[in-house]
C-alpha cells in the first residue's frame, strides 16, 4: 500500500463551535435586517455553513454552488471549475460567500468576481479557515474563523482525496511511509 496519513488535531469541536458561534454573531450585527443570500461552496462548506445557519435567528436565504479547484489529494490545478452553477438571481442581494478554507485564493477569487459581475447590493466572504502562506491571489476575508499553518488540513467538511470531511474537528494531515 502506498503512505498512510497520520491525522493530528489542530482545531476541536469545541473550538470550531466557539468560533461558528463568533462568526454567526458578527454576521447577526451587520445582516439581521438584509433578509442576506448565503452562497455556499461546495462541498467543503457544507458543514460549516450547516452548523453557522443554525446560530443565525433572523430571515435570510441558503444557496450553493459546487466548484473544484483540486486536482488530486494534496495540489492545486491552479485553475476553477465550476460542478454547479448558481441558479437564483443575486442583483440587489446582500451576498454572503460561505467558504471552508482559503488557500491559493483562486477559488473565492474566482466566485467573488464572477458575483461582482451581477450587481449584487453587498457581496463579502465568510471563511472558516485561512491559509495566508499558499496564497496567489489576494482574497479579502470579511468575517474569518482560523487562520492555519501551511499544513494539508481535513474535516469538518474539508478532505484529503475526498476523505476525511465527516470529521467533527480539523485536523492536519502527517504524511508517514
Ligand atoms: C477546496 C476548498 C475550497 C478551495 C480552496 O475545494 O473547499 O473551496 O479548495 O482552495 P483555493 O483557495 O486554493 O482555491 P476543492 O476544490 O478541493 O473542492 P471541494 O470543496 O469539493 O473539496
């Protein structure tokens, strides 16, 4: 068999919970009367953007996109595809993009200016996590969670190789031979 990956916890549960917490409050102060359209990228937003919802008391609307930027277990391809598109109207929307992870920046880049395009009424980023050393592009992050070391992180919605994202917590993968 090929390497096996050591998995290392770098974020809890009960980190994650206190930071979506966190966020689902700021997002509250600025969003509550903007009835807001929450645009989530798939897959890896799933979990966040499901646990980050359900901290959000006031009207607002979920919407998802799939895009993929990954070509294999750990690199980039350098380019964006899109999987799903959008299919509801964003122009005079309040935009919230929903992302797990921030790493070259090329995919929130990439959504962000195709959004822009389309006259919303507001467009920001909320990212669960950050990964400032990888980054190609500059990507402005408006309400952020974590900011990781440049290691390959799993779970909680994120995955090595697709797996991995049922993980409750974030860990960092070590590869061992
Ligand atoms: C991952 C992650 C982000 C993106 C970040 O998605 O979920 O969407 O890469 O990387 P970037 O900043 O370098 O673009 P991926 O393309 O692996 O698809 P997935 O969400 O389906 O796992």
């Amino acid at each position: 068999m090929g390497s096996q990956p050591e998995l290392r916890i770098l974020f809890s549960q009960e980190e994650i919970e206190t930071a979506v917490k966190r966020l689902a409050a700021e997002i509250k102060g600025d969003y509550q009367d903007k009835y807001p359209l929450l645009l989530g990228i798939l897959k890896g937003s799933f979990m966040f953007m499901a646990d980050l919802i359900r901290q959000l008391d006031f009207p607002l609307e979920v919407e998802f996109v799939r895009l993929s930027s990954y070509g294999g277990k750990k690199e980039s391809l350098g380019r964006v595809k899109v999987v799903q598109g959008l299919h509801t109207e964003v122009e005079d929307r309040n935009v919230l993009v929903i992302e797990d992870i921030v790493d070259t920046g090329l995919t929130t880049s990439f959504l962000l200016d195709y959004l822009g395009k389309k006259k919303p009424a507001s467009l920001k980023l909320c990212a669960l996590t950050d990964k400032p050393s990888r980054r190609q592009v500059p990507v402005n992050i408006d309400y952020l969670g974590f900011t990781v070391p440049n290691k390959f992180i799993v779970g909680y919605g994120i995955d090595w190789d697709e797996k991995f994202r049922h993980l409750p917590h974030i860990c960092f993968v070590e590869i061992e031979d």
